[in-house]
C-alpha cells in the first residue's frame, strides 16, 4: 500500500466555462477533459500540469459539496488535494486506524472512471484530502 503521487489539486468555480478560457488563454494550458461526474454533482475540466493535474470543478446542483463550498468562498479556490494509490482500501483503513474521520467510508465513483474516498478537513489540518485510485 502506498501512495504514489499527487494526482489532482481541486479547484471549485463559479463557472466552468469561464475558468477554461483563462486557464487557456491566460496560463497557456489545454482543457484535455470535461465530464459530469453525477455521484458528486459536479462537471470538471482536467489540466495536466506536468504529470500532476489541476481539476476545476463547477456545481451542478446546490446540494453539491462545491456548491457549498463556493456560498462560504465566493471567489472560489482550492478545494482539496487528491493522492493516487494502489491500495484506496488500505489507505482508508490507515487513516481510519489512525483515527481520521472518513467522510467515504467505502470509495465512490469519480471523473476518468476513477474510484475515490474523501477525509474529513476537521482531521487533517483543515485540508480535505482525496484518496483515488491509479
């Protein structure tokens, strides 16, 4: 069991659309992927920055964890950071016995087909911290 990488930094917006075109134009990055992701209520554009990617994430629907997020910062922002592991299971059973509070106790569904598991912020310094697999 390890964890092999940072595999994503998230980061919530008010508009996909909008934030593409400056991440595009402004920073010189190509869009190589838009999905909804229906399981977290969100649409999300990828950005590979040097084998690490950059998610943006829109809300679908104001029940979405990124909705939530984007009422108490307006102007959007980090979100969380997401490690990829060969053993999603195990890292959650590590961190259960370490005594963090899984926000998934079992993995979900995530973009690119991926299955992922949230920890809880009030556990981890106040990151939200994804696991997910390779």
């Amino acid at each position: 069991m390890s964890i092999n990488k940072i595999d994503h930094l998230g980061i919530a917006v008010k508009s996909l659309d909008e934030t593409i075109k400056y991440y595009e134009e402004a920073l010189g990055l190509k869009c190589e992927h838009v999905e909804e992701v229906a399981s977290q209520k969100v649409r999300t554009a990828f950005f590979n920055v040097g084998g690490t990617h950059v998610e943006l994430l829109e809300p679908t629907s104001p029940e979405s964890p990124i909705a939530k997020f984007l009422e108490k910062n307006p102007n959007g922002g980090i979100h969380h950071v997401a490690f990829g592991t060969d053993d999603l299971v195990g890292q959650l059973a590590t961190a259960k016995n370490a005594g963090v509070r899984l926000i998934n106790e079992t993995p979900v569904a995530g973009a690119h087909g991926k299955q992922v598991a949230f920890l809880h912020p009030k556990n981890t310094f106040g990151v939200l911290t994804e696991f997910c697999t390779e």
